[in-house]
C-alpha cells in the first residue's frame, strides 16, 4: 500500500509536470520528473501508475494551456478553425488525456468538465450569434454540437493526428447541414 503522499513532495511533481509541458508531452519522462521534483522515480509510481495520470492531475490543479476560439461572422470558418486547431502537441496531450479517461473515470470526468468548459461556452456563444444571423436553426443544442467538436478532435488524437484539410471540409459540412435554418 502506498504512504500517504507528501503534500510539498506531489506539488513539486505536479509543478515540474507543467513545467515540463512547454518543451512537448512527448518529451516529458518519469526520470525528468522525477530528477526535477526531487524524489524518486520509485516514488512517483507509487503515487500515480502512469505519466498521463500526472498529466491529469496537473491540469486538473493547474493552469490550463491557453488557446484562443476563433470569432468570426463565417460560422463555417471558425468551425473549420476549430478542427484544424490541431498540432502534434496538442495530439499528444489528448492521447495521453484519453489514456488517463479510460484508466480513472473519476479524473476523466473531472477533466472533461474543466477542459471541454472553454469550447463548451464558444460553441454557444458562437450558436446564438449564428442564430441571430439566421444561419442556424433555433433549436439547435449547443451542448449536443460541442460534444460532436469535442468527438471529432478526440477520435483524430486516436487515429493519430490532425485531419487533412478535406477531412475537415467534411466534417464541418455535415455539422452545418445538421444544424443550418
């Protein structure tokens, strides 16, 4: 059974965790983390059993990584913003956020709330500004239009990438005709 974690000890982790996020997800190690917490790679796993369970719980605690949502009077070039928005990092770091939904549903609803909040609250922004511009129907739901965006980006992390230009053409085509009045 693990020791109770030291509260200064699994801050300094976390911290280096954030950190260490500005060079790449990928770059990051247990040893890295570790060497700049100073503890024990011994005591990291104790703690968590994966560097995407530490991911978790830094962004969970942290600061999130700043990203701006595009706000235009083209719906479909903001939607195709959105899903273009996709760089091998930011690939990375939904795999790994992925990976630590599917091994702790407790941190990966935590995590959905907090991350899915910012484009949760565009995409119904940007929906009553369509619909005030008669471009889309006034029952649309924004809720259920952010979790198809939320989808899209999460099901591209899984395959392995950003979409190529004509994948997101597609995709915005069949939201758009979903949704347009």
């Amino acid at each position: 059974m693990a020791r109770p974690r030291s509260e200064k000890a699994r801050q300094s982790v976390l911290a280096a965790m954030r950190r260490a996020l500005a060079s790449g997800y990928a770059d990051v190690t247990i040893e890295g983390l570790a060497l700049e917490a100073e503890v024990s790679k011994q005591t990291i796993y104790r703690w968590w059993p994966s560097k995407a369970a530490i991911l978790g719980e830094a962004l969970l605690e942290g600061e999130l990584p700043a990203f701006e949502l595009p706000v235009t009077d083209d719906l479909r070039a903001d939607l195709r913003a959105v899903l273009s928005a996709q760089s091998p990092d930011a690939v990375a770091l939904a795999r790994a956020l992925i990976e630590v939904t599917a091994t702790d549903a407790d941190l990966g609803l935590k995590l959905n709330a907090r991350l899915a909040a910012p484009l949760r609250e565009w995409t119904s922004m940007r929906l009553v500004q369509a619909v005030d511009a008669s471009d889309v129907r006034a029952d649309v739901d924004a809720a259920v239009v952010a979790d198809q965006l939320i989808a899209i980006g999460s099901y591209s992390a899984l395959v392995g990438g950003p979409m190529d230009a004509g994948k997101v053409d597609g995709m915005v085509d069949v939201i758009l005709r979903g949704i347009e009045a």
